[in-house]
C-alpha cells in the first residue's frame, strides 16, 4: 500500500521549540533540531497529534489538493480527533 503524500506542514519562523509535538508523536517522527523543527515525512502518518498539541499553531494539517485520503484520516472530523486526544 503506498503511502499517502505528507500533509503536515511546519509554518516558518513561529516554534518557540517547546517540544510538546516531540512529546505526542507516536512515530518519533519530529526532530527539535537547533534552529528549528523537521518532520521526518519517512515516519509521518499524518495522525495530526502534533497540530493538536502545538500550544503555538506551528504545525498545520493541509488537504488542499488532495484527492482521496487514508480511510484513517477521512473517517476523523477535527472535533472527533481533538476528543481522542484527551
């Protein structure tokens, strides 16, 4: 099965390298590197905990040009998923 294209994205020049994305990612797929934060999209499966963790909305969840997404990903709206995590 192939894997779904990289939808997290990090904005620029906002993380205050708390590490709260670190902390909740199931993947180990977030490195705090000096100056700032990389997703290794090798391990990423697009979970969003990360979006919802960052207390700074550094980290961002896009489906802007995406055609059909992982039965994982579509069958959780925001509000189901933020509820999952507490």
């Amino acid at each position: 099965m192939p894997k779904p294209f990289l939808m997290i994205h990090i904005r620029p020049g906002k993380c205050d390298y708390c590490g709260c994305c670190v902390g909740v990612c199931p993947e180990d797929a977030i490195e705090l590197q000096e100056s700032k934060i990389a997703i290794i999209e090798e391990r990423c499966t697009n979970c969003r905990k990360c979006v919802w963790a960052c207390p700074w909305e550094v980290i961002e969840f896009h489906r802007e040009g995406v055609g059909e997404l992982p039965k994982e990903i579509s069958a959780l709206d925001d509000l189901q998923f933020a509820h999952s995590l507490k």
